[in-house]
C-alpha cells in the first residue's frame, strides 16, 4: 500500500472557465472573485491519495480477476484492462473542510461564493488525480511497463457499484475517504480509480475512454466533437 499526503494541487482558473462556463471569459466581476477565493480554497486543501498494485490473474469478457480472487466487472473495464500485468487501483481526497465552507457560503446567502469554492475543489481534485498518475508511471517506468489512463466507476460501461470492490482492496479510511450504501464517497471531492500497466495497453497519449467505450457508436458527445 502506498500513502501519498505531499502532493499539492494546482487550482488553474483557465481550467475551471474551460468546463464550468462552456470555454468562455467570465465576467470580470466573477473572475475577480474566483482570484480572491484562491487563497481559502488553498488553506482548505487537504490533499490525500492511497493506492495499491494488484497482480491481473485472468482476464474475461466481463471481469478482471486479481491475485487473491478479487474481481472487477464491467465488459468495458474488462476490454480496456485486458493487456495489463498489473493494475493500480487508488483514491484521492481533499478532505471535507472546502466542501463544508461552500455549503455555509450557499446558507450564508453568498451563492457566488459557493460556487466558486465547489469549482476550485473540482479542479484540485482532478489535479490531485492527475499527479497521482504521475508518480504511477515512475513506478510502471522501474517495471518496465507502460502505464494506461485511469478509469473509475460510474464511467460509461462500469457500474458505479463496482466503488464496493475498490473500497474491500483499498482501506481508504487511512485518508478519511468512506463509502455510503449508495456507494457515493464521502467527502465528495474524492475520486477513485484503476489503472493498467502492461504491455499493449492504450496508454493516456494513445487514446482516450471514448476508444473503449461500448457506446461509442452512439454517444452523441463522441461525434459532437469529430
């Protein structure tokens, strides 16, 4: 098991306009607000990632079977997972105190506020996720095996449910992370994920969720942007 808590994420404005306001400048007011909220949002980070690596047994249509008898199911997952030796499978957080001062800035009556504190956590999070993938290829680098694009539950072709078989192999309460019987993670700005490593697996600079997915024919966001 590996404990990550040094890694700090970065809060990139450009980011955020890009998914929260359709790729547009916001107004200047707004923008001057999201500036100023920069330092709290910082102070209230608390970033946090466990991960372990499993070896892959056997690989089917539907499920990966890992060392010990664990198994993940999803046909898309399965597909995507199929080349890999080994997999990692991880959670990161940055702690409930940033989700809790938006929820006051929205009982507070400072909508705005809240808002903008929710966005930058979205976007320390996925940042978090993505230096977590980082120090992941170090170590697939040292076995000499490439390292693919992190997936989680609830993507296109994997049940949510499968949050449940993550959480039996990680101890996530190591960082503060739980699984509520729906299986949301609390606190909510924490992400879970599985990664490949192996030869001939679609690595993140080869393709994308999209290369693998089961509605790919169909999915109307695919062709939106072909």
């Amino acid at each position: 098991m590996h404990l990550l808590t040094t890694l700090i994420p970065i809060l990139d404005l450009t980011e955020i306009w890009k998914h929260e306001n359709g790729g547009n400048e916001p107004r200047p007011a707004l923008r001057c607000l999201a500036e100023a909220l920069l330092p709290e949002a910082q102070d209230l980070v608390a970033p946090a990632v466990i991960f372990d690596l499993f070896s892959v047994q056997e690989v089917k249509h539907d499920r990966i079977t890992l060392a010990g008898g664990r198994r993940l199911r999803g046909p898309d997952a399965a597909r995507l997972l199929a080349p890999a030796k080994e997999v990692a499978v991880g959670v990161v957080t940055i702690g409930a105190a940033l989700e809790e001062r938006a929820s006051r800035y929205f009982a507070e009556g400072e909508p705005a506020h809240g808002y903008l504190l929710d966005c930058l956590g979205t976007a320390a999070i996925m940042d978090l996720a993505q230096q977590a993938c980082v120090h992941l290829e170090g170590l697939a680098a040292a076995r000499s095996l490439p390292l693919g694009f992190p997936i989680s539950p609830g993507d296109a072709g994997w049940p949510l449910t499968e949050q449940r078989t993550l959480f039996d192999l990680l101890p996530a309460q190591a960082i503060g992370v739980r699984l509520t019987d729906s299986c949301v993670m609390i606190p909510k700005k924490s992400l879970s994920f599985v990664v490949g490593l192996g030869p001939g697996i679609l690595t993140a600079a080869e393709g994308s969720q999209c290369d693998y997915c089961s509605l790919c024919e169909t999915c109307r966001y695919r062709h939106g942007l072909q």
